[in-house]
C-alpha cells in the first residue's frame, strides 16, 4: 500500500517520542500490506475498526494514541487523516468527515 503522508507520523511521533517505534511498525507493516477489503487489514491489525466512509481507526501503543486513515483499495492508497493520542480523538466530532 501506498501511504500517503508518512511526515504526518514523523510530525507526531517528534512531538510524543513514545509513539515512534509503534508508528514505525505501522508504517512498515502497511507499507508492505496489499490489502483488498477490511477483512485484509484485520489480518494485519486486529485492533482495527471500520467507523464508515472508508474510513479507519487504528489503536497505536496499547491504545496510549489513535491513528485514522482513508483507505481506498484500488488504487492500493492509505491516506492519514489523523494521528492524536486518545484524548484528542475523542474530542473529534464526525471521524467520518475528517
């Protein structure tokens, strides 16, 4: 998959150093992922949920931060929408139009 834009992590994880080796390992296991449907990405991360208008939330360090991205399958695209420690997601108001 082609993930699109990796500086969104490196931005994050230099503010919050703990995150870094957990984004890492993300990165390269989507990197490396050809995923065609959710059930795929469920293979990859079982902490993964579909919270609808292709988009997804990834759990990231025990949940300590929330990662939410756009996915489109065809053209084999990740796309970040949002990396934030929990606290911040949850004062998102519609995750599905971010």
């Amino acid at each position: 998959m082609r993930v699109i834009a990796k500086s969104a992590l490196v931005e994050f994880y230099t503010k919050e150093p703990k995150s870094k080796i957990a984004l890492e390992d993300w990165y390269e296991k989507t990197r490396k992922a050809e995923w065609n449907c959710f059930a795929d990405i469920k293979k990859t991360f079982n902490s993964v949920d579909n919270v609808g208008n292709q988009h997804y939330v990834f759990n990231i360090h025990g949940n300590d931060y929330r990662l939410v991205v756009v996915i489109h399958f065809t053209p084999k695209a990740v796309y970040i929408r949002f990396v934030g420690t929990h606290k911040e997601y949850d004062k998102i108001n519609d995750i599905r139009n971010i």
